[in-house]
C-alpha cells in the first residue's frame, strides 16, 4: 500500500522519537527524583535502550500508529533506562537496600511515560505540517532568486610566450629526480 510523503515522515518521527525521548525524559525523570546525573557508562547503556525502542517501534507495525500502543513501550523504555542508571551509576541516595526505587521515581518516571507519548503523538501530528510549510517556503524562496547568466569572456587561443613555446616544443621535461642514479 502506497504512503504519503507526510504519513511515511511522521513514522519516520515516530520511530526515531520513541528511543530518543524515552531516554532524554527518563534522565531528567531520574535526575529530578534524586538520582544524580547519569555516567559515560550508563549514557552509552541509554543509547543501547534509545536503539532498542527505536528497532522495536519500527519492526511492528502495531506501534506506528495512535498513543495507545506506545503506553507499553514507553512504559518498557522508562524500565530499562531506570535500570540502566541504576546499574551503571551505582545506588541513588532514593532507593531502597535492596535496590527498589523510592516513590518519588516511580512517580517521576511514570509521569515520563505520559509527557513522552505526548510529545511523540504532538510530534507526529504537527510534523506532516511543519514539512508542508518548508516545502512551501523553500518553493517560494527558490522561485523568487533570477538566475544570472555572467557575460562571457573570450580569450585567445595563443601562448603568452611564443619564443619560450617554440623553443621547448622538441624537448622533454626535466622534472623528476637526478640522471646519475
């Protein structure tokens, strides 16, 4: 089945925008429960997850469309970017002995589940637009430039030192290294 130009972008949007604002959301839900910064162990951790969620949004065709079927997903992504940061930054100073998270990060993080699918579905949405207006833009910039056409310039076809060029027509050049090799 045929996809429009606008519809094949927004999956497009959709796809790369789960992994990369589950991940983005997750740090600053993570962050602002008291979970510290994230290290350059767990960032490359978080980029594994962003790939996984991306693949996975791509590779079934349920979750390209609507808010619905991205609740799990998100829901999944937020897990392993928690576990993620949990792992590779050591305990946070909410968790529990065992390793739990306090209430404030599930709240944090699960409140990160409903500002990501909204901001994928607004994306989504808005993105069809958005390419429509710089198309139309773009169009109306390129047809208002005159293209200029430079006089030409015609220059003779003669050496500028005949001597020199009637002299050196019979010999070789002398580049390259010594003869006494």
């Amino acid at each position: 089945m045929p996809v429009a130009p606008g519809e094949q972008l927004a999956r497009r949007v959709r796809c790369t925008s789960v992994g990369a604002v589950t991940v983005a959301v997750a740090v600053a839900a993570h962050g602002t429960a008291g979970g510290g910064l994230p290290t350059s162990s767990a960032l490359l951790l978080l980029v594994g997850v962003a790939a996984v969620l991306s693949s996975a949004t791509v590779a079934i065709p349920v979750l390209r469309r609507g808010a619905a079927p991205l609740v799990p997903v998100l829901a999944a992504g937020q897990v392993g970017a928690h576990l993620c940061l949990s792992i590779a930054g050591g305990h946070h100073p909410g968790a529990s002995p065992a390793g739990s998270p306090g209430q404030l990060m599930v709240a944090a993080h699960l409140v990160s589940i409903a500002v990501c699918a909204a901001l994928i579905v607004a994306a989504e949405r808005i993105g069809p637009r958005v390419e429509a207006a710089l198309r139309a833009v773009a169009a109306a910039l390129l047809a208002r430039v005159p293209a200029v056409e430079l006089p030409r310039t015609w220059l003779p076809v003669a050496d500028r030192h005949p001597v020199l060029a009637a002299v050196g027509r019979g010999t070789e050049p002398r580049r390259g290294p010594p003869d006494f090799v």
